[in-house]
C-alpha cells in the first residue's frame, strides 16, 4: 500500500520541509530500526547532502550512502564474476555480498529508470528489507506498482510512500530543481515545432513545482504568469490542472499566490558581478550544490580545495551569506580574533589530572572543526580579494550599474570603447559588458561598432556571436516591457522611489532585479492582467493582496534576487507578507552564457 506522507509547516521554508523529510527518511519513517544502507539517485543525492552531512547521516545507524545505479551495476558484476567481500565499504561505494542483515531506505525520483533498476534489485535482493521513499507524485496508473510487485517475490518491501523531495533547497526561501544546460532552450521555442525535443526537461519542471508546493504543504490561491512567455503559460496551466485534479493539493488556509515567469524577462541580472558573500561566491568561484572549489588557488592547502558552504551546516555562513565585501572582511576578522583568543586560553590552561585530559579531549573535536571553518572563510575571502584585484572588477562592476541602471548613450557608449580597449578588463568581462550595452541600446546604439571593438580587444566569434543570440532570446521584441520600464519620467521617479525606500549602499548595488518590480507591484495591486494574466480569476474578480508568494522562474535564478527577496523578508516593513523563490537553476553569468550559446 503506497502512502501519501504531508507535513504541516507555519512557514514557507524550503530547508526545513526536506530536513523533516530526511529525518523521517534515515528512520524508515519509525518502521527501520538498526544498521540500514541509504540508496539515493543523482537527484536525490543532491537535495540529502544539501541539508545534511553525510557524517550526520552515518551517525544515525546509516552503514553505507550510495546510489542505487551503482549499487546495482556493483551487484551485477560481482554476481557475473563470482567474486566474494568482506562486506565492508569498497571504494566506489559499493557493498559485499554478507549485507543480508542490513535494511535499504531508498529515497528515489519515480522515473522508470530507477522503478527498473528496483526490479532488478529486487529479483535478486541483497538486503533483508526495502522501505521505498519516492520524492514525487507516482501515477498509479503507469504500471509501475505492478512491476515491483511481480519482482518482490521474496517480499522484502515493507512500505512504499511518497516524500515530496523533488527539488534542492539552497536557503530557506531559495530552492532549485538543479536543471541545468537547456533551460533556456526549453523557454525559447515553446510553443514551436522544437518544444518536442524538451518534453522530458518541461516535465521535470512540472513535477518539480508540484513537488515544491506539496512539500510546503500550499495550495496556491491564485496561479499567474508571465503573458511574454509560452513555457511560462503553459507550466502554470499544467500546474493548475494538477492541483485541481488531485485531492492531494486541497490543504486548509488561504493558499499563497504562485507566480509563473520566464528567465527572458530580465537577462540583465544575471550578468552582473555580485557583492554579497553567497552570490560573490557563485559568480566569481561557483557554488554547485554548496560546494566550492579552491583547488588551484594560490596558497590555498590541500585541505581547502573544495570546501562546503551551506546555511543549514554553518552557522557563520548562514548570518554572512548576504552580507557585503566589506561587511564580510570585517565578519571573517572577528571570527579569527575570537578564535585566536580561544586558542590562547586553551593554551594556558593547565592540564594535571586525567579529568583534565579527558575535557581537553572533548573539546578537540570541537576545535578542530573551527579551525577548519576559520580557515575556509579566510582562504575564501582571501581567493574573492585577488580575483576582485586582478580582474579590475570594482572599476567594472561600477559601468555595469551604471548600464543597467541609467539611460546616457553618449557617455556609456565612450566609456564601453575604454573598456573595451584596457588590458586590464579580462575578456569575459568586456563580453558582459557588451551584451549589457546591446540589451539597453538595441533599437539607438551602435552595435556594430561595439561588436568591432570588443573582436580588436581579444574577444573571439563565438562571443561576439553572443550578442545577436541574446538580442534574439531576450531583446526588446521577445521580453515583457518591465526591463527598463516605459522610459518616461514617471517610471523613472517610481524607480528612484523603490530604490530610496530599499536602500543603496553604494555605487555596486544600485541594480534592482526585474522580479522586485513584479512584487511591488503585486503587493499594491498593480500587476497587470495583460503583462502577468490569471490561470483563473478569483471567485467575483476581487483580487486580495497575498500573504505568501511562491515565485518559479523557468530558465533559471540567480543569487542576487534570492538575496532581494531574503531581504524582504527579512524586512519590518513587509507588511507579513513571506516570498519563496524557485527556479530552473541557479545561474552565475558563466553558466547564464554557456546555455545561451546553446542556444539556434
């Protein structure tokens, strides 16, 4: 008997809803007691080690986390080849033969490949017992129930349920379905004759959201989208439909508002530098599934190369994550300074007894474990400063604002030929900062010379190339009117307000991505039905001011709005009102690129 498990949340955080799903997880759900293997798949993986340690896992009876693929592939081989273990963890991170006293706890997408490489697994089991925990809505009529019934013949599976766990939370109101490469290509031909070739990605948008709203335990009150944008239409048509045919969705209270838009909307945001911790990270090092990559780095040690940042593992992380370059030079110095100071009074306590000894080893675990932290933050903030230096990146960041945030051509057009032409602005960043340019002044700048300037300047055609694909996927003819607004000097004044109101710290954060515009203008009930239409209007056409807001942007986010929106939420002066950010990805401006060279 599949059961349907839900939890109740007062709030609308992405972190905790899976970290109650993977508590109950490791457990069997109150039903796995001793010594149990966890058996994840490549998604799944992902959304456990993003709200957990595997040394926290393995703490609670978990012998063993591996993927169900390459648990299957290991067992096959060693069933051909005759071969005999010890039982104990190999290097791939596969098992013996002697696990008939372990029990699985498998926690799986419900694809047909992993239902398949179950039936396998089962047909032959190497446990004593299975508890299948499926991270999406499984369609009882695809069959799928009924293979794994036949293969259980030794009748190992004690429960099957459904945990909806089919996204990766980053932050509490920042998740991701971690759909990268094509989504940006899914967007754009929607609603063409090559749609067909993204079927199986838009599904995985679709059950995704699903997922998301199941595991907050929402049922949206309200469905709009963005009109520019046929994937946008679609999705929140097909979400609708879901939430209506299914009495899963039908929760109590007074749903939130899902709000359905399209990367497309605002390509801007993703190509300018960051200057908070998280996004700086992201953009200047990456940060994929919270780990972050050093190795390479001048001066960084062995231990160092690749580290985690992760705001539900790290407690400085988690207060800092938005914090600004300055704000957090001076956060990493205070945690050195009350650290060095710890040390030193460790140091000159005396150790004369073996009670003594036995608290000064308690504590080393302790101390060890914040040494490590110092140190990442300090090797880190240290490998931000070089790049910061050597990439001329505030004399950069600075035009960049300055490009999306005012309308001067003479003067932005002078200073992009600088630019252009100084050796000391690295090739990636002169592209940026071309496209940044080609996106304001489509219809009145010279684009031609740009694209002369920027082939003198070192950057290659394929670049360059950039500029007509992006004008094609994003220009002024393809995207909503809300980039730059109408121009006129109401929207500037409007602009200028919300920009006061939420405060500028300085000539590096002046940008205010698209997505905030839409709230402001949802929360004082401005949002145009012909801009952002209703799936179905609310019943007698009143439309009340939400409480909550889910927000997906198909194509991908970006770290600077989930700061915006952490901010907001952050704020006194939100009225109540809590935002929950979600996207196909999170993109850097190198990742935002590469999909659009992907682009035909």
């Amino acid at each position: 008997t599949l059961c349907i498990t839900l939890f109740k949340y007062n709030n609308m955080d992405g972190i905790a809803s899976i970290q109650t799903y993977i508590n109950r997880l490791i457990a069997g759900d109150g039903k796995c007691d001793g010594m149990k293997v966890l058996l994840l798949d490549a998604m799944t993986s992902q959304v456990v080690s993003c709200v957990t340690s595997q040394t926290e896992i393995l703490n609670r009876e978990v012998y063993l986390v591996t993927r169900l693929d390459r648990h299957v592939l290991s067992s096959n081989k060693s069933n051909n080849q005759g071969s005999m273990t010890n039982g104990h963890t190999m290097n791939n991170g596969s098992l013996g033969s002697s696990t008939s006293h372990l029990k699985a706890v498998c926690f799986l997408r419900p694809t047909e490949t992993n239902f398949q490489l179950l039936v396998e697994e089962l047909r032959n089991p190497k446990f004593a017992e299975y508890h299948l925990f499926f991270a999406g809505i499984v369609n009882p009529n695809s069959g799928l129930f009924r293979m794994l019934a036949e293969a259980d013949e030794k009748e190992r599976v004690v429960q099957l349920q459904e945990f909806y766990g089919d996204f990766v939370p980053i932050n509490e109101d920042l998740v991701t379905l971690n759909c990268r490469d094509h989504s940006l290509a899914m967007t754009a031909n929607a609603g063409t004759a090559l749609a067909r070739e993204y079927v199986h990605l838009y599904e995985r948008h679709r059950e995704g959201l699903c997922s998301i709203l199941l595991a907050l335990k929402r049922k949206p009150s309200a469905i709009r989208y963005q009109q520019s944008s046929a994937l946008a239409k679609q999705l929140a048509m097909d979400v609708h439909e879901a939430v209506l045919s299914d009495q899963i969705f039908h929760f109590r209270g007074k749903g939130p508002l899902l709000l359905v838009l399209d990367r497309m909307d605002d390509p801007v945001t993703p190509l300018l530098s960051q200057w908070t911790y998280q996004a700086m990270v992201h953009e200047l090092l990456g940060l994929n599934n919270n780990r972050v990559l050093l190795k390479g780095a001048p001066g960084v040690n062995k231990d160092l190369e690749e580290v985690v940042l992760s705001a539900s593992q790290d407690d400085f992380f988690k207060v800092n994550r938005h914090s600004n370059f300055g704000e957090l030079g001076e956060a990493i110095k205070k945690l050195l300074d009350d650290f060095q100071k710890q040390q030193t009074q460790h140091r000159r306590e005396n150790i004369t007894s073996i009670e003594d000894m036995q608290q000064f080893m308690e504590k080393f675990p302790q101390l060890r474990t914040q040494s490590h932290n110092v140190s990442k933050h300090v090797a880190i903030m240290g490998e931000l400063a070089r790049l910061v230096d050597v990439c001329s990146l505030m004399d950069v960041s600075q035009f960049e604002q300055e490009l999306a945030c005012a309308d001067d051509h003479a003067s932005h057009f002078r200073e992009l030929l600088e630019k252009l032409g100084n050796p000391r602005v690295k090739t990636p960043d002169k592209l940026r900062l071309g496209l940044l340019y080609a996106l304001r002044y489509e219809q009145s700048g010279n684009l031609n010379m740009v694209k002369s300037q920027m082939q003198k300047s070192g950057v290659s055609a394929d670049m360059i190339e950039l500029m007509d694909k992006m004008l094609r996927y994003a220009g002024a003819s393809v995207r909503g009117p809300g980039l730059y607004g109408s121009g006129d000097i109401m929207t500037k004044m409007t602009k200028s307000l919300i920009t006061s109101v939420q405060g500028v710290n300085n000539v590096y954060s002046q940008h205010v991505p698209v997505v905030m515009d839409i709230i402001n203008n949802v929360l004082k009930g401005k949002l145009k039905e012909s801009s952002h239409p209703f799936v179905e209007k609310p019943l007698g056409g009143v439309i009340t001011r939400p409480n909550e807001i889910i927000i997906f942007i198909a194509g991908g986010v970006t770290f600077e709005e989930a700061t915006k929106i952490s901010e907001f939420n952050a704020s006194s002066q939100n009225g109540g009102v809590k935002i929950l950010l979600g996207g196909s990805t999170i993109h850097n401006s190198t990742s935002f690129l590469e999909e659009l060279k992907n682009l035909v």
